[in-house]
C-alpha cells in the first residue's frame, strides 16, 4: 500500500460510509499495525501513524510500564518502572503509561497480513458506522420519520430511514394495513437501542402523536402558532380524533385543518391508511368539551363528577347508539381526547341512577343524623346529601327547605358537625402508633408513626408482615424491614421458648 492508495482509500471510504477522514485513517493505521505486528515473531504491540495530508506514516513498537515487583505477562510487551527510566531518560515514566522506539515497517505485506489489515479496517469502519448512526438518532425518538419499505416479514417491515435500516414491528402496524416493498411511508422513532450488532431503530405508526405531526407537516398555521394542536386519540385505522384551538379570533381552527375541498384532512389520512378523522373544536369548558367531542351525537345533559373526574352524559335513547360508536369507539376516544371518563346512558337509566343514588344519600343521612325519613327525603330533594353539606353550608340555605324552621336546621347542623368529629377522631386514632410499636428496640417515634398511616399501629401487625409486604408498603430497603420484622416477632419466640 503506497502513500497515494492509502489517501486513495480514505478519500473512497468516507464519501461511501459517510464518515469523517479521520475515522478512517484510525482504521487504516489500526489495520498497519496489525499487519505489522503478523510479520514479527514476538506478540509485540505496534502503533501507526499516518500524516493525512501526504500519506506519510511511521510505526513505533511500545512498552506498557508496569510495576518493579510486578511479574511481566507479555515480556515483549511490557517492560518495568526501573528499565523504562534507564532506557528512555527523556520520556515521562508511570505505571500504565507507554514507552515506543520507532520501527521499520514495510508496505509490502504477504497474503494474510494483507487480509487481516483489510479486516481490521472493514471492522473499523463499521464500528464507526454504529457509532454515528446511534449518535445521529440516539435525541431523535419522539419525531417523525419518513422511509421507503425495503423488505416485508411475517414479524415485521424493515424500513430504509435516511440511509439506515430501521425496525417496524407487525404488532405497531396499523390495523387492516397492507405494506409492500418500495412503500413510501411515515412513522415515529420510538426507541433506538444501542445494541452489539448495532444501533436498532424502532418505529410504530399506531401513537396519536403520528396524527399530531402528520397535521403539524400538513397545515402552516401549527407551525407559525396560528392554530394550536391540542391533542389526538386514535383507534389506529378506523378513526381519530384530534382537538384544535386558534390563537386569531379571524381564523377558524377546524376550516384550516381541513384545508380547500378537504385537501390537508384527506393528505393526513391517505399517510395514515383512509383513517377516519374527526377534528373538534378545544373548549376550556369540560362540559362543552365533551359535547364536542361526542359529535355527531346529541347531548341532553351532563352531571360532573370532579372528584371522580367523570361524568354522566344522558343522550337520548335513539341518539344512544351514535354516542357510543360501534364497538364503544366513539365514546372511547372522546374519553382519550377529553381525559374524562364518560359514562353514557339514557334518560331512563339516568333517572334510575339519580333515584339510586338518592336513596343511599337519604339512608345516610337518616343514620347519622338520626332523622325520619321525610325530613331526610327533604334534604336530599334540595341538594343536601352529605354531612359537610348540612354542617357547612349557610343557614339561611337550609332555611329556605320548606318546613324547616331555625330550631330544626341548628340541630341538624349541630347533629352533622358532631359526626364529623366523631369521624375525624377515629381517623386520627387509626393513624396514630400504639406505645409497644413507639417503643420497639430500632424503632423511632417519626417512623412509628408513619408506620401508623400505612395500617401498621402494632408490634403484632408488624410481625405478621413479610419482608417484602413491608418493602413494597413503607419504602425502607429490605435488610432495615428484616430488622424490624424480626425485633416485633421476639415476644413469639419468647413464648414458644417458655
């Protein structure tokens, strides 16, 4: 190999590996060196360098430096403290570091010194290939990407993504899809994985973000901040739903992303296999939200549950069907869209919901507050159905019941506000520690006492957890709960020793 074939080389590999020079005068040095090193009798240890801009290049044979008492594995290899400061005077000398003495090196090289430089160039570059594609793709995952298909299995389509080969697996192909080779198609990089084959590229087409970024390529007016892409829910190849907002009172959000004659809605879906699309209109408003949502469906009313962070939406019985979609799609996305559990039913079953519900709050009521059945019937009939509700709200609230006169709604509250300190009380006994736990051996007040919030009050209930029961319950590591377990348990063997 002549200076002229080693530039040769290096100007050929990078422009066809898309790799720096310098990686591949590394592997091309690499590769001198070995070869090197094949033509000497000893298991020397040889290092090339290569002047990049003429060809030029040297070989030094080095010595590690080990330790004056330390046994030399490799004599041609390694060489003491001692030896390396009498022999090379003008080096800096410490263990691990190198001494060389240049070396003659031919470029002439027979057949397997040949072969085994090309293989450690081809070996090389391909480690430097792995290298750039995981550092290129490695803060990509999350985007968009667009490939050509190059070859289809049974377990999945191997998709030509900038060059690099990239993994869609069947089970994130979308539904009813049918994929061929030379498909022109787009995904998301949802993993790259820094394998010893190397870097492995997934892909999947079934996330609703792929509808997000599909409309953000599609309609100018996401990018610019115009429009407002707010969120997506998909039942992957049937349909999707998506919800819009304009930050311009003069642009209408949907129009825009529906384009002229449906082309930028119809482009979104022809990338995703004719999925269906649905775009809605965002409302700060859940309610309002959700009846938009729900479209084409009609909405009669809506009862909010924010504890719950649902609500009961009641359609009418012919509507019923429309709300719920087939196979439960319709109300199912809507749920995603809105991030509300939906409970749709009918007048009827809403009626019979409210009755149900009515009379558990009324039987309640009529227990705690030791009340008959009409006057707890009255409560409940004008929105009062818990005890803070009674005990809390404004008098004259109460006073407005019919029937009720200011003696009856102070002992009412009177009634109510002593069963929530009753209920207060008791919950704070179940959250405090008893003295045998407070007092344990390894045991501290702070730490009984959150004991005591997880259900834990006593030596007795302490012993009778496991290990890793208490692991998971509490959070402290395994050999602390150990311990523990074993100190509450010590009254047992106590005993049986007795």
């Amino acid at each position: 190999m002549t200076n002229d074939e080693i530039l040769m080389t290096a100007e050929v590999l990078s422009r066809e590996k898309d790799l720096s020079k310098a990686v591949i005068f590394e592997a091309i040095e690499a590769a001198l060196a070995t070869a090197t090193k094949k033509r000497e009798r000893e298991d020397i240890e040889v290092r090339v360098s290569i002047d990049q801009t003429n060809g030029d290049f040297e070989a030094f044979r080095q010595w590690e430096i080990v330790e004056d008492d330390e046994i030399q594995e490799s004599p041609a290899r390694q060489i003491t403290l001692a030896a390396a400061r009498i022999s090379y005077p003008e080096s800096e000398h410490e263990v691990g570091g190198m001494v060389e003495d240049p070396m003659e090196v031919s470029v002439s090289f027979g057949r397997i010194e040949a072969q085994a430089a090309k293989q450690v160039i081809n070996q090389k570059v391909r480690e430097a290939e792995r290298a750039r594609v995981y550092s290129e793709f490695k803060d990509r995952t999350g985007e968009m990407v667009q490939g050509v298909v190059k070859r289809v299995s049974h377990r999945e389509a191997v998709v030509d993504i900038e060059g690099v080969e990239a993994a869609l697996p069947r089970s994130a192909w979308i539904d009813r899809e049918l994929m061929r080779n030379g498909d022109r198609i787009k995904a998301i990089l949802t993993e790259v994985r820094d394998e010893a084959r190397g870097p492995q590229l997934m892909l999947d087409r079934r996330l609703p973000e792929l509808v997000i970024k599909l409309f953000q390529l599609e309609v100018p007016e996401i990018g610019q901040g115009i429009i407002d892409l707010v969120g997506a829910s998909r039942d992957p190849g049937f349909r999707a739903k998506i919800a819009v907002r304009s930050n311009d009172p003069k642009i209408d959000p949907v129009g825009a992303c529906v384009g002229i004659r449906g082309a930028r809605v119809q482009s979104v879906s022809n990338a995703i296999n004719l999925e269906r699309i649905d775009i809605i209109t965002w409302s700060e408003n859940p309610a309002e939200f959700v009846i938009k949502a729900l479209q084409p469906a009609e909405v009669e009313s809506i009862v909010i549950d924010e504890d719950a962070q649902s609500m009961d939406v009641v359609v009418d019985e012919a509507q019923l069907s429309q709300a719920i979609g087939r196979q439960g799609q319709n109300v199912r996305l809507a749920s995603q869209l809105t991030g509300w559990e939906l409970n749709i039913m009918t007048d009827q079953a809403a009626a019979e919901k409210s009755e149900a519900e009515s009379e558990v709050a009324r039987d309640k009521l009529m227990e705690f507050l030791d009340i008959d059945h009409d006057v707890a019937l009255a409560l409940v009939d004008e929105g009062f159905t818990t005890l803070e509700e009674v005990a809390y709200v404004p008098v004259q609230e109460l006073l407005e019941v019919e029937e009720f006169d200011e003696e009856l709604v102070e002992e009412l509250r009177r009634r109510a506000k002593e069963n929530l300190l009753i209920k207060e009380i008791s919950e704070r006994q179940k959250m405090t520690p008893e003295d045998d736990l407070i007092g344990m051996d390894g045991m501290d007040a702070e730490t009984a006492r959150y004991f005591a919030s997880k259900g834990i009050r006593s030596m007795e209930e302490l012993a009778e957890c496991a290990t890793d029961e208490l692991v998971e319950m509490v959070g402290i590591d395994e050999e602390r709960a150990a311990e523990l377990i074993m100190t509450a348990r010590a009254p047992w063997f106590a005993e049986s020793e007795a």
